[in-house]
C-alpha cells in the first residue's frame, strides 16, 4: 500500500511539475511576445511625438532628407537616435525612455530649452554613430563631391576628432539657415536708412563718444575708460576658478576707449561690404587700385548669425584674424587707432573696479549649474540673469544688448552673450613668468592660440566670472570647412565668440 501510494504521489508530483514547466514556457512566451509588441509600439514615430511635441521634433524632420526625399524611403526616430540591436540598442531605449518619462510628467515642455537641445555637444549624446554607419555604408558613392571624399577621407582616417553630425547636424532635422555652401548672397542687401555718415566722429576731450563709419549708416557707442591699477586674476580661494587664472597680479593701465557693447552685425556688415569680393575663394589674391586698401572676408559658409537675425545682435564666426583686420579696416577710415583689447584691458573693464569674482553680487557655486542637486532644484538665478547672457536665460542664442544691466563702466554683456577675443597671445602659465609686464600688459610675445575672455550664451555661471580665461581652438573650429586651404575669415565649428574693440586715447585729438 505504501509503495502504490508512494507511485501516485510522484506521478502526481511529475505532472504539476510538468504543467508548472508548461505554464512558465507559456507566460515567457507571452511575456516575450508583450515585451516585442511594446519595443514595437514605443519606437513608432507616432510614440516618439507624444512626448518631443516641440516643433523641431516632427516638422522640421519632415522637411528633411531623412522623410522628403527622392527615393520615398522614411527614416524613423529611432533609427537615429538609438543604436543598432545588438550595439546596446534596448539599453539605450530604456535609458532614453525613463528620461522622457521623467520629463513628460515632471516638466513643462513649453519651458525646456530645445534651441541648446540642438547643439552639437548636446546632438552628440543622443544621436548614435553606429545608426549612421548602418545605413551610410559606402562613404564614397560616385555621387559624392570632391569637397565631400575629401571631409570623409578626413573622418576615416582619425585625424579629426570628427562624428558624423559634425557636417551633417541638421540631415535629419531641417534648418534652412544651416546649408553646409558659400552664402554668395551674404552681405548684398544694405540695411535702409536716409542718413549717412559723411566723417567720422571728432574727439577733443577724453570722454564717452559715438563714432560714426563714413560712408555708411552706422555708429556706435565708445566709453572713456579711466586708467588705474587692479588686481589682475582671480585669488585661491575663488569658488571654481582654474589654474591658469593665477597667482593674481597688480597692474597698471592708461587710459582707453571701449566699445560700449560688442561689435554688432550692423558693424561687421559695413567692413564686409567694404572689403570683401564676393566669388574669391580662400588662397585667391585680391588686386585693388588702391594698395592702402584692406582686403576682407571671403563669403562665409551657410548663415553666420544662425538665422538669429542681424542688426544690433553680436557679429559672430568670423576667425581672430577677420577681427583683427576689421580693426585695421576701422582705423583706416576713421583715422583713429582701433585694435582688439589687451587681456589686462579686458579684464580691467569688465571688473569696473570691483575685486570679486563678478562685477555684481553673489557667489560662482550658487550660480553654477553643475552638480547633482542642481539638475534637480536648480542654480539661483535671480540676481546673474539681469547682468549676463549665459546658459540658463539666452535660449540658447545670442541677444541684444539691451537684454542686461551695463557693469559700473556702463559697458554691456562683457560677461557673457559671445565670448571675446583679445590681442594676447594666450600661455596657461602667463601670470606665473616673469614676462607678465606690470605696466599695460601685452601678453606673451609669440604663441599658437589668441585669449579669449568672457563666457557666452553657451556658458555655465563659471565661466562668465570676471577672471575667467579661455583660448582660440583654431583647428577644432574649422574641422568641418572643407575648402583647402581651410578659411583665415570664418569659423565653420565656433558660433558663439565675437569681439569688442578698444580706440587708443592718444590717437585722439
């Protein structure tokens, strides 16, 4: 009796452990079948659109050549913006996901800046090389230009630190003021005005003047900056500073003119008609009747002013060595002593004589957007917002002047809106040598690189601080021009550094 019960018992036991294995075979099955359907589901671009209801996100995809093509062939969302299967393609998805989720229930997508969305560095984080590669195997079609084989030689090789969305940023999403061509037509069109200038502004005393551009309609304003002494650098104990700001040096400046804001397009467009000859490719030697005259910018590539607009909004794109002429181009009809601004000028003016690390209240680490809690709750903006263009309130683009508060000169957005360039060539290791001269200041005597000071539009709070140094990226801001030689004019690659100019107070009557 025992062993014939004992034989039910475990013919009982194999068939619930038969079924159990049927019924966990048949939930996977399910469960895999549910997972597929809703891998499915949410890579249709219609799920996509739900959630990215920004403009950008559908109709300008719709205008480009990944939807509105020739062949009839869609390329969808996600075959951009998530990587192949097999390349970490539901990790990505997941990742991706989980943050739009975020973002759809916590966030109000009418504030979300989609313009710095757009952004190459921030473009990079989200568009997958491996998609691209996928589908663009052959990289020399016999349809390719020759300005084309040669960029994509360029990217092969490894030479560059180049990605695909590097030249081809807006393929997928189309932006009619992004066309990767000579803009012939750049610069044609004169702004209408019934007054122009017949000569320039006469200076008889050292105080504010408007200076006015002969032959056309334009002026701008320039300060008397009083000459003095100050403490160039920023201290040890300044929040976030970087090495190559220090040790802090005091030095002695003349007094000099400055530009009250940055030099405008309406600025930039008079030297650019002046000078330029529409259809002269770089390397091209220009012959002009005149051998005093200045020979300017070749046609720029696409839209310099990103299709912002022009007007009083600052000039951009244009190479060191293009402002550096405008400033001989400026001094030549003005018959005045123009030129880009020393560091120590710079730094002097944008302090306005204060000594921390803005020229106005408050501390780098409350303004600074980095850190963990900060992508939660947020820098403190209230005070910063009313005195510099930077990250956190320029929507990603360049503003006019009127925007901010002037610094105690009266000078506007020297912290921030563009970065600006000086005439110094820059050295990390500059205030440390014995070179740094403690009388007007010229920088370093040779050098590779020119400084460039004040943060942008682009900015974190850290670097709009008064003491904050960067440098011209020269072969990193032309990697996509694909003429040869590549541009002395424009930079393809650097869309937020502009420049000022100064006047020398002795070149004045």
């Amino acid at each position: 009796m025992k062993l014939r019960s004992y034989k039910k018992n475990t013919r009982v036991s194999g068939r619930r452990s038969l079924w159990l294995i049927i019924a966990g075979i048949i939930l996977a099955l399910i469960v895999l079948k549910a997972g597929k359907v809703a891998v499915s589901y949410t890579s249709a671009d219609e799920y996509c659109m739900s959630c990215h209801v920004h403009p950008h996100a559908d109709q300008s995809w719709r205008l480009s050549t990944h939807y509105n093509n020739s062949s009839g062939v869609i390329v969808h969302c996600t075959e951009c913006h998530i990587p192949p299967q097999g390349q970490g393609y539901l990790y990505a998805k997941a990742k991706h996901g989980l943050k739009d989720i975020y973002g759809y229930l916590f966030k109000d997508s009418s504030e979300i800046n989609w313009e710095q969305k757009k952004l190459l560095e921030n473009a990079k984080g989200f568009v997958y090389e491996s998609s691209c590669l996928k589908c663009h195997q052959n990289l020399f079609p016999v349809t390719l230009s020759v300005k084309g084989g040669n960029a994509h030689l360029s990217y092969i090789s490894g030479n560059e630190n180049l990605v695909c969305i590097n030249c081809h940023l807006n393929v997928g999403h189309y932006d009619k003021n992004a066309i990767h061509d000579h803009d012939t037509t750049f610069g044609l069109t004169a702004a209408v005005d019934l007054t122009v200038y017949s000569e320039p502004a006469k200076i008889e005393r050292f105080e504010n003047f408007t200076e006015m551009i002969p032959g056309t309609t334009v002026s701008f304003d320039m300060l008397a900056i009083p000459g003095g002494s100050f403490n160039m650098g920023s201290p040890d104990g300044e929040s976030l500073r970087d090495n190559d700001e220090g040790p802090v040096r005091k030095v002695t400046l003349s007094k000099f003119f400055m530009a009250k804001t940055e030099v405008t397009w309406d600025e930039y467009m008079a030297f650019f008609r002046a000078t330029s000859s529409q259809g002269r490719t770089e390397g091209q030697v220009v012959t002009r009747k005149n051998t005093d005259a200045v020979s300017g910018a070749t046609p720029p590539w696409g839209a310099p002013d990103q299709g912002w607009g022009k007007g009083r909004r600052p000039a951009i794109t244009m190479s060191w060595h293009a402002a550096n002429v405008y400033c001989q181009w400026l001094s030549k009809v003005t018959g005045k002593k123009y030129r880009l601004p020393t560091e120590a000028e710079w730094e002097y003016a944008c302090r306005g004589g204060t000594e921390t690390p803005y020229f106005f209240e408050g501390d780098p680490d409350s303004y600074t957007s980095g850190g963990f809690l900060k992508k939660f709750f947020g820098p403190d903006t209230a005070v910063i917002s009313s005195h510099v263009v930077y990250k956190e309130n320029s929507a990603s683009k360049t503003q006019e002047p009127s925007f901010v508060k002037a610094n105690p000169f009266g000078l506007l957005n020297m912290s921030g809106n563009i970065s600006e360039f000086c005439f110094d060539f820059y050295s990390p290791d500059y205030y440390r040598t014995d070179t740094l001269s403690t009388i007007d200041p010229k920088g370093p005597e040779t050098g590779q690189e020119h400084v460039i000071r004040g943060g942008s539009f682009k900015s974190d709070a850290k670097d709009v601080r008064s003491a904050a140094r960067d440098y011209t990226k020269t072969k990193s801001w032309l990697v996509t021009d694909p003429q040869i030689p590549k541009s002395i004019w424009w930079y393809s690659d650097c869309i937020d550094v502009g420049f000022r100019v100064v006047c020398e107070a002795d070149s004045v009557n």
